[in-house]
C-alpha cells in the first residue's frame, strides 16, 4: 500500500540548492546589481495571499509577504521598486522578455526553471492539500481517488498533481480529476462552493487565511518533497548580478529584516533555516 502522512517533510538542500548561484563577495551586498541601477521592477500576480495580495480595491499596489521582500531588497540598494501585475503564467516569460528586473510572486524553486533563469531562495514552504474545517487527513493516496481538486494554472501544482495520479494509477486507484484556474482566489473558491474536495496552495496561504478569517480549512496532506523548494527571488541568467541579490537576502536574514517580514505576517521563523547561508 502507498501511504503519504499529512506530516510535513523537511526538503533535503541537495543538487537543486547547489544549482542556485549565490556566491559573492561581502562587496557584492553594497553593490546595487546593474539591472536595479534607475530602479527595482518587480513581476507580482497579486491574487495569493499573503504572498501578494489587494488588501483594497483602491490600492495602487498589492500588499504581501513578497512586496515586503521587494521593499526590502530595493531599500537596501537605496533605489525606487515598483510592481508590475498580471496572472502567473506570464511571470517568467515577462522576466525573459526584460519586462521587468525579477519575480517575486509566490515562484517556489523548481530544477526545470533554473535551466532559463538563476534563483535565489528567500523563504521555505511546503505544499499542501487542503480541504475544508474539519476534513480527515489524508494517510493514503488511495483517499483522493476520484476526487476533484482545484489548482492555479501556470503553477507547479498542475504537474505535481497530475505525478501523484501517475502514482495512483500505477497502485490500481482512479485519478484524480484536476480543475486548473488562473487565480488561486478561483481555485479557493471552488473549495468554498463545493465544486472541488481539495485545493493546492502552499503552507503560507493557510498561515494567513486562517490569521484572517480562521476555521474554514484544514491542511489533509502535505505533498512529498525530496527537493528544496522555497520561494525564490527568479532573475535572468547573470551569474555576477544573482550573486548580488543572494548577498543581498543573506544581509537581509543577518539584520533581522527578513524575520520581520515573516513575523509581520503570522509565518514561521523556522522558514528562514538555511536562507542566506
């Protein structure tokens, strides 16, 4: 029988980490990188709270964990960062295109998005199923058989779902039916109006929902992770510019500015171990 436990595993920082370029030296963190020179543009899909989010209609730019990050970041270079909005799929391409200098959007690190672009990890994460109060967690893959479950397109979490069927397919049981939307709002949503048994999203998202209107969900399953894949700054490929902004988060983690941001927004000290070092 092939069993998960709701139980999150610690990633192992293996060859994935040893991908990333962050190798500097201590000038580099006094040194604003060549793109950010006349400012800091920054590719953000504000719809994934806390990471980045419209706390208000009116506002002209989002609010999160990420825009925090952001603002830090470019304070430390003592230059202006601004944000350019649009749905997920197109961060990365809009990066490539040179429409903006980075992405800061909820972008965990994945070994197939370092071939394009550099990284540099700023928070750790998991990635979970949740359904809603109440749910029993899910011990057994065999559980989710037949079951819908929503998921943002353009993320990881298509892929990764549709591996887990490849897995349960493999052990005899029906997949799962996957519903993609381009908004991790529509996909929650879908959990709400009993469209979906489950959604995909990551830890930090029911960190904060749960701080804002708590008792509506419930983590059942934490998916299996043998990599490391925190969220990650995604910059173009310059080996020299990454290693900037790497010294850069590893001075941001020393001064404390990092944990407050994390604090700021009812996460986990814990998911700064390893960040910047």
């Amino acid at each position: 029988m092939i069993t998960r436990t709701a139980k999150r595993k610690m990633p192992a920082r293996g060859a994935l980490a040893a991908a990333i370029v962050a190798v500097a030296s201590p000038l580099a963190a006094q040194t604003v990188p060549e793109f950010a020179a006349d400012g800091f543009s920054v590719c953000v899909d504000p719809t994934f709270p806390p990471m980045e989010f419209m706390a208000d209609a009116a506002d002209k730019d989002p609010s999160g964990v990420d825009i925090d990050v952001a603002r830090a970041l470019a304070a430390h270079w003592d230059v202006g960062v601004s944000f350019v909005s649009m749905d997920f799929a197109g961060l990365l391409p809009s990066l490539e295109a040179g429409r903006c200098d980075a992405v800061i959007s909820g972008t965990v690190l994945r070994e197939d998005r370092l071939k394009t672009f550099n990284a540099v990890p700023y928070l750790d994460t998991a990635t979970v199923l949740i359904a809603g109060k109440g749910a029993p967690a899910v011990s057994d893959i065999a559980e989710l058989a037949g079951k819908t479950v929503a998921v943002q397109s353009g993320t990881s979490y298509p892929g990764r779902m549709e591996a887990l069927n490849a897995e349960m397919e493999a052990a005899g049981h029906a997949p799962t039916r996957i519903q993609q939307y381009p908004k991790q709002s529509d996909a929650i949503q879908q959990l709400l109006v009993g469209r979906a048994a489950y959604v995909v999203t990551q830890d930090t998202e029911i960190a904060f929902r749960e701080m804002q209107d708590p008792g509506k969900f419930e983590v059942v399953f934490t998916m299996p992770a043998e990599v490391f894949e925190p969220f990650s700054v995604y910059l173009r490929k310059d080996d020299v510019e990454t290693a900037k902004v790497g010294e850069t988060v590893k001075a941001l983690v020393a001064n404390g500015e990092l944990l407050k941001i994390v604090e700021k927004w009812n996460l986990s000290p814990g998911q700064l171990n390893g960040i910047g070092e």
